[in-house]
C-alpha cells in the first residue's frame, strides 16, 4: 500500500524509492487523477511538513491507495505520541472522487479509457 495526500490542493505522494515500492494501483490513481485534472505531485514528504500541514490545514486528505482497499481513508495521524486528526473524509474532495471513478472503470460502467480491462 502507498499513501497519499492532499496538500494545498495537489496530490501529494512519495516519490519511489527503495522503501516506497512501484504499486498498480498507485500508478492508476496518478493517471487517473492527471486525466480529471487534479494537480499531482510524486516527491519526498516528509513528516514535519505534514504535522505542520494537518495543523496549519495544508493537509486535507490522507488515503492509502493499494490492491485490496483500492482507497482507503485515513482519520489521524499519529506522530511522537501525538495523534492529529485529519479533516472528516465527508469534506474531501479528491479521494471520493477518484474512488468513485476508479471503481466505476473497474467494473465497466464508464469507458475505460486507459486500456487498464482486459476482457477474458
């Protein structure tokens, strides 16, 4: 599983590296997100930027994206010791709205435009 958050507005996730594996999934919610013209960015994150993000309100999605949750929100984050919530999942924007579309791609009910089905 991947993480994923926005900040300000873009789509924000760790670049790849040799403790952040290349995921499908990861890489579908990119495309996806670039296609519905959702600004995206793949950069190190780091830890500090997002505990002053969720306080500031910079940060206001978090969402694991992965083979068996698809996206999954997440409620808090929790550093030192100190659990900081995120904002309701009931006020994001971005990750309902990839999840709905990913999965409407996934079972056919749009277009797949990115040749992701393969019919068996």
């Amino acid at each position: 599983m991947n993480a994923m958050f926005v900040i300000n507005g873009v789509l924000t996730t760790p670049v790849l590296s040799d403790s952040i594996l290349a995921g499908i999934t990861r890489e579908s919610v990119l495309m996806l997100a670039r296609d519905l013209g959702i600004p995206t960015e793949e950069r190190r994150v780091a830890v500090a930027e997002l505990e002053s993000g969720i306080l500031d309100g910079s940060v206001t999605e978090a969402f694991g994206v992965g083979t068996a949750a698809t996206i999954a929100p997440m409620a808090t984050i929790s550093f030192n010791g100190k659990d900081l919530a995120l904002p309701d999942a009931s006020d994001w924007r971005i990750a309902p709205r990839l999840s709905v579309e990913l999965d409407a791609i996934r079972r056919g009910r749009i277009e797949d435009r990115f040749g992701w089905n393969i019919p068996v």
